[in-house]
C-alpha cells in the first residue's frame, strides 16, 4: 500500500510517497522511508508523530493513502511573543 512521510524545518520540507506492507506502523514507515538519515535531529523516543495532523503511537497501524508526519518541537509560543510593529506605523502614536 502507499502512504506518505511528512517532516519540515524551517528552512526545508519534504514529503515522501512510499511502498509499504499492509502490516507496517508508523515507526516502521519513518524507518523505511529513510527520513531519519537526512533529518538526524529527528528523535522518535521525544518528537511527536501523528497521521494527518492526529496524534498517534509509534506502533499505530497504517491504512492505505495514510500521511504520516513528524513533529518538532514548538520554539516560541506565539501567544508570548511580542508583536511587531506593522510596516509604516508611526510609534509615536
């Protein structure tokens, strides 16, 4: 069945379409797809992974057409990161 492995940083992307068996999981998928030799930061024992944006185990089984994707961590909350000033705003006001 094919299924897909998503991983990005900032400065880079990739999204691989991969042959896998029915009986494959997630783990299995990210190890074949050989993501882990060209992103080495990845860690599968602290990063999250999930399947079309959910969540999931190490050891979830795919279905057929399933986007398996990695996450990194979160380096700045959004919520406590202060907000630039717009572009031709006047601070004096």
């Amino acid at each position: 069945m094919q299924i897909g492995v998503a991983y990005s940083e900032p400065a880079q992307q990739l999204w691989l379409r991969i042959e896998v068996s029915e009986e494959t999981t997630v783990q299995g998928a990210i190890e074949q797809s050989g993501i882990l030799k060209k992103f080495p930061a990845i860690n599968l024992a602290s990063d999250t992974v999930g399947i079309f944006g959910k969540a999931a185990e190490l050891d979830a089984k795919l279905k057929p057409g399933d986007r398996v994707e990695i996450y990194r961590a979160i380096t700045a909350d959004p919520a406590t990161v202060p907000r630039r000033a717009m572009v031709g705003e006047d601070d004096d006001e």
